[in-house]
C-alpha cells in the first residue's frame, strides 16, 4: 500500500519570498481597497503549483506567530539585527493565513514558536506514517531530513528546487543530519544573529564535528586541537552552548490533529470564482490555468 505524501510548506519563507520578488519592482499588487496583496498572491500560487508538480496526498502550511519566541528569551541578539517587515507587507500577514483558509489548506502556528518547530514536530509525527516533503528557503531545516523526508529549497521562480534526501545530506557533508544543528553551533548563523565560536567558519565547523562527532566530543578532544582552535573554542564555551540551543529544532510541539485531517480534496468548481471575486485575480488564473 503506498503512503500518504505530505507537503509541509513553510508559509513565512514562500511569502517573504514572494512580496520581495515583487516589491523590488513596486509591484504591490493592490487589492480594490488598497490593501497590497503581491506577497499572499504569490505565495498562493506558488502552493498551488507545489501541489500540481510534487502531487501530495495531503498538505499543511506552517506559520510564524510574532518575532518573539523562547529563543529571544535564550538570546537577546536572536534575529535581532532583521529589519521590520516593510509597510506593505504589514496586512498581508493575516491575509495569507486567509487566503490558505479560503483555499482549503490548512495552517499552523504557535505563540512563542518558529515554524520550523512545527514542521520538526509534524515530521518526527509523521515519518513512520507518510512520505513527506518540506517546502522552505531555510537551509536549518537539514537536521530534519531522514529516510522518509525530503526538504526542497526554493530556487527560482514557482518550478525550480534544490531537493535534498537524507543520502544526499550524507555524501555532501559526511555527517548525519541531526549532527548539523552541532556544526550551526560553531560556525554560528549571521542572518539569525548568533556567533557561534568567534573565528571558526563554516568548513572548519564541519570538519570539527566530521573528526569528533559532537560538541562533547570536541571539547574531549580539545588538547589535540591546533592552538588557535583551541582557543577560540575554550573562549567561547557558553555562546557555544547557547548556539547550540538556538539552531537545534524543537520536535516536541504537540500536533492536535491526525493525519487524515490534512487530506486534500479536489477543488471545488466555484473555488477560484470566489477567489477572484475577493479580488485574488492573480491567484484564481494561476489555478485556473493548471486545474483545467
């Protein structure tokens, strides 16, 4: 018997993704009222062709909820160097969890939470039960993969992916990947605001835990470490640590709904007309020119 597909879209990345691909041209896409809509509209369309190329059997879409989560309380600097939202992406927040409602899909977010944690939970929930593949731009999400998970990173425009496996993961940096969240904590993550171990880069990060296996098994191995490493790492013990938290993906959060319930059902005839009707012109052509 063949298993349910999975779609886990990371909501937040297609949208950002979306209004600035768009917004670099002032192409803001206003709804009848003003309300600019370049981002949700992309990022429903974006979904849709998801849908029509990778054939899920069953789809959930992953939310943000706020700038604050645990992790701010860990680490004051935690995104903090991110500017805000701009202006026209205000609204389209809460439009774009409508507009997925509206559409049939349905989402997730939990205060204090990222999305990834949501999608590290559905995944740990469901890999026994599903084959599942994870929609993002966010390269984190790697400690996720396992035999039954795939992660495809957007790459240009709706179509094209970058599509890891888990022995893909492996042969690329010769580690497992639940060991990557170890190497973030070295090399540290300058777009989440986090150094890592002031000095030590991305490769010599990997290769730390290539040769040692874990944080623990550096800092066991430490005298044996050139001196400059050694340093840098007997330095930086606690933001080491603390690193370590802030990149490693919670798995934990409760998931209150089966399976079955994230089910995909053909869309109504009438769907797209009451899309358009709300003044999502863009998205109900989308779907009208790939569900015929």
């Amino acid at each position: 018997m063949t298993k349910p597909h999975l779609l886990i879209v990371d909501g937040m990345a297609l949208l950002f993704r979306s209004f600035f691909a768009s917004a670099a041209m002032n192409q803001f896409i206003r709804l009848d009222d003003g309300t600019p809509s370049n981002g949700v509209q992309g990022f429903a369309r974006h979904v849709l062709t998801a849908q029509n190329l990778m054939q899920p059997t069953h789809l959930a879409v992953c939310w943000d909820m706020g700038a604050v989560t645990f992790r701010n309380d860990l680490y004051d600097g935690y995104k903090a160097n991110r500017p805000a939202p701009p202006e026209e992406m205000l609204p389209q927040f809460d439009m774009a969890k409508r507009v997925s409602e509206m559409i049939g899909w349905q989402n997730f977010g939990t205060q204090g939470l990222e999305a990834d944690d949501l999608i590290g939970s559905m995944i740990k929930k469901w890999k026994d039960d599903a084959q599942i593949t994870v929609i993002s731009g966010d390269k984190d999400l790697l400690q996720l993969l396992n035999p039954s998970t795939k992660i495809a990173f957007t790459k240009k425009g709706y179509t094209e992916y970058d599509v890891y496996t888990e022995s893909r993961f492996v042969e690329e940096y010769g580690i497992a990947p639940k060991q990557f969240a170890e190497v973030k904590a070295f090399m540290g993550d300058t777009s989440d605001g986090y150094p890592g171990v002031k000095g030590i880069g991305p490769k010599t990060a990997l290769q730390l835990i290539q040769n040692h296996g874990s944080i623990d098994g550096v800092l066991e191995a430490l005298p044996t470490l050139k001196p400059g490493q050694r340093i840098k790492i007997s330095e930086n013990l606690a933001m080491l640590r603390l690193s370590h938290q802030l990149a490693t993906i919670h798995c934990d959060v409760p998931i209150d709904v089966e399976l079955d319930h994230l089910a995909l059902s053909p869309y109504a005839p009438d769907l797209f007309n009451h899309i358009e009707q709300q003044g999502y012109r863009l998205i109900a052509k989308h779907a009208r020119s790939i569900y015929k």
